[in-house]
C-alpha cells in the first residue's frame, strides 16, 4: 500500500494518458442485446437495399411510414414537421424542423448510398465462342483481382423506347438464377500470376457470364445471344437497344451475415458506406423534436468523386437549404453558415494480418467504437477540410456527454494512405464539418466487415448529434 502511494504511476497514468477500451469491457449486458437487435435491423437494410437506387427506395419508404411528406418550398413548417427530398431516385434529404429558428443553422448527417460494383457498359451484350457475356466498367475504386468467382446479383432500370421503365432486380430470392465473372485456373495460370496484382485481372476481363444455351437453328450466329434476347424480351418485352438506355449493376448476391462464433462481426456487401447511411436513417426517423432543424442527407456517387447531379459536388444540397430557409423567409447562405455537419462515412479498421500500412496510434480498430476523423485527404493533407480544433472540441463532449464509445482514426500511415469523403464539399458551403463514421476491415471488398458495436456508437452518435 505505502509503494503504491509513493509511486502512484497506475493512478496518474489512468488521469493522464488516453483512454482506450474495447466496447463490449465497457458496455452493460442490456446494451449489448440493445446492439445485437439493432444490427438485425441493419443486416436486413444490407440485403434489401444493395444499390443507391434500392437504399434511396428504402429510405424513402421508411421515411414516408414515419411521417416525413414531400417538401414543398410554398408551405410553412412548424417544428415537429417531417419533409423528404427525393433527387432523381438515388439521393435523398430528410428533414424534422426544429425549434430554434433556421437561420440559427441545422444539423447536417451526411451518408452515401453508393458502393464500389461492376456496371454493365451501355451496349452490353457480347457472345464469344458460344457463351454470352455482359462487359462491365468497374465503378469505385476496387481490387479487380477480387471480384470474379463470385456470385453476383444485377440490379437497375431500363428505360425502353416508349419511355417506361423496367426495374431489374435478379439474382436475389430464392431460385433466382445469378451471374459471375470467371478466373483462370491455377493449373494454367502461371503467366496470369505473374501480372502486377492491379492487373491479374484487367478491367475488359471482368465479363459476366449470362448465358450458353443457343437459339436451335444451324444457319444463324450468335445463337447463345439471340436466345437470351428472345427471353428477356418475353420476361420483360425489351430488345438489344434498350440497353443503351438502363443502369444495370451487378453486385454481390450473397446476403448479410455474423461472422465469428460469437458473432460479434458483421459481414456484407457495401457496407461502405450504407452502414452510416442505416445508422444515420434510424437516427433522423427517431428525432422527435429536436432544437436545431435535422437534415439527413443519403446521397449517391461518392464512390466516383461526388460528381454529378446526385454526387454532394452538385448544388441540390445548397438548393434544399435555400429552399427551406425561403420557406421560413430566411436566405440560404445564413442557414449554412451557422449549420454543423457530421460527414458519415467509414474509415478504415485496423487490420491486425496487415499492420504495416497502419500507425496504430492513429487507426481505428474493431470494437473501438464510432470513429471521428478530424482530418482526411492524402499527401500532406491534400483534399481535406480538417475540422477545427474547436469543432472537435464541441463533437467531443457531445459524445462523452451522451456516453457514445468513441475513438480516433487517420486512414493509414502517411504517404500511404488516405482517401476523402463529402466532407470537404459540405465544408465548402461554410459548415463546420467533421467526418465520423464506422470502422470497416475489407473495405471496397465484396464482403466488408463491421463490428456490431461500433455500427450501435455510430447510431448513438448521430442521435446525439441531432437531438442536440
Ligand atoms: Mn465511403
Ligand atoms: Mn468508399
């Protein structure tokens, strides 16, 4: 006892050094069957919402179940009031109207609904060697090497000459057939392994496979084709043309699932980034009537650089909140600039096989909890928008304050490392913003994983964040 007094490093460095402590040491039993049960809930959102076409459906659905009308710039909210934006079927805001005036800001949730996949190019259709194949252009940035051999789902519209549309989605239920890319075999693929990995499988090689059974008739070619147009145009009356106007996604078909004998993961497909884009949809559908106006954004085509009119670099955001402040007869411009922004979006978990691209002071780690990202971009910072230290300050005890497991997170060493989000797209508009968002192993894989707890702390944070 009279050592330990004299020393007291034990104690001292429990007051002075930072924290760290996996969740489940720090969560109650109740919290942890509270967590379990919401991830029930996310592993469906995973299953039935695989494109941002599905995920802005999901949204839009559960929106309108919870009260949320279509916005109308003409008409005068009260606080309480809930408004949906729907952007070209991919993109989609929410709002609840708060108590304090507009002008005094919102606080903005940003999540995409986009994730890396194989999109089919505009003609399609190829037949080599009697069997039939979709050409693909990756979208986001993959591993090539990882996508064929496995079995994929397609997903998308088609708009047919008279203009009505044609909502794909095979490879989904039950008996439903699927689609995949092949791989050479080991046996023949020595040449093929000695490619640089970016390039064991190229880009034109990642055909998927649709069809091999020929039109009976000797005389004609491409047989294998013009059978699978004589189904497709009885199943869904389309013909060869009407692919140059359709978006068709394959993704993978598989479902969401534990992983782990004491399923304390979660895998799946695309959880980059529909894991914020879930927590953070439970989040605003909870609010009831918070202080400050609350603005869900679930937007599309962050993946390829948040381009285009659903990407975050396009103006329908600015637009909204110009809309919405109109409707109080306020300007847009004031609202931004007093508006508070969580850019929800994942970072990359420590990964305890490959530690070397990581500085583990600084990386997330699984069952660290939500992680805030104070920073992003690559190479000195380059594309970020940095959050500032009185920013953090306030997020910070936001979420001690509210008891959220949180933890830090730079995605990678220096120099190796790196990657943006839409935060820097939000910043621009004069919003203090700070990424936060779940940590993910695998990320842009076909299968990405998630631990159950930090997908809870991020649903905690943004409830916290827009009750505040
Ligand atoms: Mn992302
Ligand atoms: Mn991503």
């Amino acid at each position: 006892m009279a050592k330990k007094e004299t020393s007291g490093a034990k104690e001292l460095k429990e007051k002075l050094f930072l924290q760290k402590k996996n969740a489940y040491l720090r969560m109650s039993d109740a919290e942890v069957k509270k967590c379990d049960k919401f991830c029930e809930g996310y592993k469906r959102f995973l299953d039935e919402a695989k494109t941002e076409r599905e995920a802005a459906g999901f949204i839009e659905r559960e929106a309108k179940a919870a009260g949320f009308v279509p916005f109308d710039k003409k008409k005068r909210y009260k606080a309480g009031d809930r408004v949906c934006y729907v952007n070209r079927e991919k993109a989609v805001i929410l709002a609840v109207i708060g108590k304090e005036p507009i002008e005094k800001g919102v606080n903005l949730v940003a999540a995409h609904i986009d994730s890396p996949r194989l999109d089919m190019k505009q003609n399609p259709m190829i037949e080599k060697d009697e069997v039939a194949y979709f050409k693909t252009h990756y979208y986001g940035g993959i591993k090539k090497y990882q996508w064929p051999t496995v079995p994929l789902s397609l997903h998308g519209v088609m708009i047919k000459a008279d203009g009505s549309k044609v909502v794909v989605r095979i490879g989904e239920d039950e008996g439903d057939p699927v689609f995949c890319v092949s791989d050479l075999l080991p046996h023949l693929a020595s040449a093929q392994m000695k490619r640089p990995s970016a390039e064991i499988v190229k880009g034109e090689e990642l055909n998927l496979i649709i069809g091999s059974r020929p039109f009976k008739d000797d005389e004609t070619s491409e047989r294998v084709k013009l059978n699978l147009l004589m189904l497709l145009n009885e199943k869904y009356g389309i013909t060869e043309a009407d692919f140059l106007s359709a978006e068709l996604e394959a993704v993978p078909a598989f479902k969401a699932s534990d992983i782990g004998f004491d399923r304390s993961l979660i895998g799946g497909y695309g959880q980059d980034d529909r894991v914020c884009a879930y927590t953070e949809l439970m989040a605003v559908l909870g609010a009831k009537s918070p202080k400050k106006t609350a603005v869900a954004i679930l937007t599309d085509k962050e993946e390829t650089g948040s381009d285009g009119n659903t990407g975050l670099r396009s103006a329908y955001l600015k637009y909204f909140i110009a809309d919405l402040a109109a409707s109080f007869g306020k300007e847009g411009r004031e609202v931004l600039s007093n508006s508070k922004c969580l850019s929800a979006d994942v970072n990359a978990a420590y990964d305890p096989t490959f530690p070397d691209v990581f500085e583990k002071n600084n990386a997330s780690v699984l069952n660290g909890g939500v992680c805030v990202t104070k920073y992003t971009g690559s190479r000195g910072k380059s594309g970020t928008s940095d959050a500032s230290a009185e920013f953090v300050g306030e997020i910070r005890a936001l979420l001690d304050k509210n008891n959220v497991i949180w933890q830090t997170g730079e995605l990678g060493k220096v120099d190796i490392g790196g990657g943006g989000t839409v935060a820097a797209y939000i910043a621009n508009l004069n919003v203090d913003t700070i990424d936060v968002g779940v940590p993910v192993m695998s990320m842009h894989a076909p299968f990405e994983i998630t631990a159950k707890t930090d997908v809870y702390a991020a649903f905690k944070a943004f409830e916290a964040f827009i009750n505040s």
